[in-house]
C-alpha cells in the first residue's frame, strides 16, 4: 500500500506520538495540551478529553484506557481537565502517572500474558487466552460491576479525600455525580 492509502486508512484515528517509543515527543505534547488547557479554560471532563484524543497528547488511548488510567491517578473522571492543569502537584501527579501507566504495555508480565502465541495455528483465529488475560489483568474499572483496589492506591484516594464519607462498608452503592464545576476548588468525590 502506498503512503496515501494509509494516511487516509488512519486520518479518521487521532494519534500522537507513542509514549514508549516517542517518550520525549508525547512529553511535549502533553505540556503542549496544559498551556492551551489553561489559556482556553472550560470544563470539559479529562476523560473525554483524553479519550478523544484531539489535542494529540494521548496517543492510543480511548474511552477504557482512559477511565483505567484516571482510576489509577486518582483523578475523577469527569473532573474539569483545566482543574488537572492548574495545580502543579495535580499536574505533575497525572504526568508521572501516565508514564507509570503506559510503561505498563511494555513490561514482561504484560508481554508473556497478552502478547503471546496464538491460541490456534490459524493466524486469524481470536486469541481467547490474551484476551481473557488481558480483561482480567489490566482492566480495571472500565465497565466493572465489582472493583478490587490495592492497598496503595487505597491509601492514595484516602489521603486525597476522594472516597465518600457517608458510605458503609458493605452498603449498595449507587453512583450520584459528585463533581459541580460551579468553581474549580472543591475536591470532586468518588462514591464507592
């Protein structure tokens, strides 16, 4: 195929530069998305943000790599991306931590579980066993009826204030938007 063809294949696909290969790159271009973040301001939700990639910041992310990724940064969803961009502890909290995330697709464990052989020696049949590996080990929340969080990242959101005091231990949980974007500094309010 020639260059056009895939051009127009993946024009429809926003893409940036790959956070393992193009490290430096995507680095800009997060810092690239803060500054216009900040001068543009607005409330749109970081999910929808970094799932629409538009700002070519997030390469390969979508609507789960998203959700998992902001579950594993404790930044509520549908917080304000310009609330993420303001402070720099915040900021700096959700940069470090889409590195941590996105080493996570070149590790090892990652590779042996759902990068390996094909399940069938015809190349196109589905690889049951990665994808199952794939969905039990590294979906976290996306799409979830019942989550387990490690004790860190436990620990983080109790510090953060992100869990809800009025909740019981044991209780049904049901899931009202905490996050009012009447101003940006209340703390938003993850209900588990």
């Amino acid at each position: 195929m020639t260059r056009q063809v895939w051009g127009r294949i993946w024009s429809a696909f926003p893409h940036g530069p790959d956070w393992n290969i193009e490290k430096p790159i995507a680095m800009n271009a997060l810092e690239r998305w803060r500054t216009e973040t900040l001068s543009l301001g607005g409330y749109t939700p970081i999910v929808d943000v970094i799932a629409n990639n538009n700002n070519l910041a997030f390469s390969g992310f979508g609507r789960h790599l998203a959700n998992d990724f902001l579950y594993f940064s404790s930044i509520f969803p549908d917080a304000p991306a310009v609330w993420v961009c303001q402070d720099d502890l915040t900021y700096e909290r959700f940069k470090q931590r889409l590195l941590d995330y996105t080493s996570i697709w070149r590790s090892q464990k990652f590779i042996r579980r759902c990068g390996m052989l094909p399940n069938s020696s015809n190349p196109f049949a589905f690889n049951t066993t990665s994808n199952h590996n794939y969905i039990t080990g590294y979906i976290w929340v996306f799409r979830k009826r019942y989550v387990q969080m490690k004790g860190t990242l436990n620990n983080e959101y109790l510090k953060l204030g992100l869990f809800d005091e009025q909740h019981t231990i044991g209780e049904c949980i049901y899931f009202i938007t905490p996050w009012s974007c009447s101003h940006l500094h209340i703390r938003p309010t993850i209900r588990v």
